[in-house]
C-alpha cells in the first residue's frame, strides 16, 4: 500500500510540473460548470482562445436550471450568451505554469460585463476554475422583472477547465 501510494504521489506530482494554465496564441481552454446567482443555479459552458501571449477571446453561456418558485420564466430568460476577452496574468506575476488568474470584459444578450477568474492545472489536460462575474451596464436598467434580473447580478462560476 506504501508502495502505491508513494506512486500516485509522484505521478500526480509529475502531471503538476507540465500543467499549462495559459499558453498565450493558440491556446484553447474549456470550462463546464455550475453557474451560481441570488435567484438561481444553472450551467455554464465556456471556450477561450488565446491570440496573444497574454490575451485570449471567447464565448459563454449559461442555462439556469433552478430559479425561484415565484418567477414566471421562459427559455429567453433562463438563457445568455456572451463574448469574452480575458487577460492572463498567472505567468506576469509569477504564479507558476499550473496557475492562471485572468480579468475579463464580456458583452452578452443581456448586459455588458466584467469577470475576473482564475484556473488551477492538475494535469496537461484537467483542472478547475472559479469565475466571479457583475454587469456594468445592463440593457433595461430599471423597472426589471425578477425574470430579467437573472443574468444581470453578481454570478459565480464553478467547475471543470479542459486544456485542447
């Protein structure tokens, strides 16, 4: 039992040391999640593409699964998608390959927004992410319905982040 256990060590340590959080241009990142808000919990997917060394592009979007019993909801309001750019700064400020944190702009059919995130690498392929997101401007900003404040307030996003 000491044997094998002294094994996965070495071997998970091994994946550690080759993880790559953010490769600059070219790199492509996948994140599948749970989307938390104040009314309700959903999914969301995201993909990123880096076309610089420290800069990605990409889209997300999200379906709230679970809302409230006292919102009135369609498949328009539980869902959003968004355009994104991100800026990598795990290696500028010295994190390690493994370890990335990235401010982001994003614009979506609801709101423009902001989000800032960051993402751990266990291995060249499988990692996690946390991403805390909030509208700067929302498209209707009085007078919204409880329906229409979905997607329009604090969010945080968890889940799994494949490397491509």
């Amino acid at each position: 039992m000491k044997k094998l256990a002294t094994f996965i060590a070495l071997l998970l340590f091994a994946f550690m040391v080759n993880a790559q959080a953010f490769d600059g241009s070219g790199d492509q990142k996948f994140h599948l999640g749970a989307s938390l808000q104040d009314t309700g919990a959903g999914i969301v997917a995201s993909y990123d593409f880096g076309f610089a060394d420290i800069l990605s592009v990409g889209v997300t979007s999200t379906y709230v699964l679970g809302v409230e019993e006292l919102i009135a909801i369609g498949f328009v309001d539980r869902f959003d998608a968004k355009a994104r750019v991100n800026l990598h700064l795990g290696s500028t400020i010295g994190l390690g390959d493994n370890f990335d944190v990235y401010p982001g702009l994003n614009i979506s059919l609801k709101n423009l927004g902001f989000h800032a995130g960051a993402r751990y690498f266990f291995s060249d392929s499988i990692g996690v992410f946390g991403e805390i997101g909030h509208p700067i401007a929302r498209y209707k900003s009085e007078g919204r319905s409880p329906a229409e404040d979905l997607h329009n307030q604090l969010v945080l996003n968890l889940g799994l982040s494949l490397n491509f």
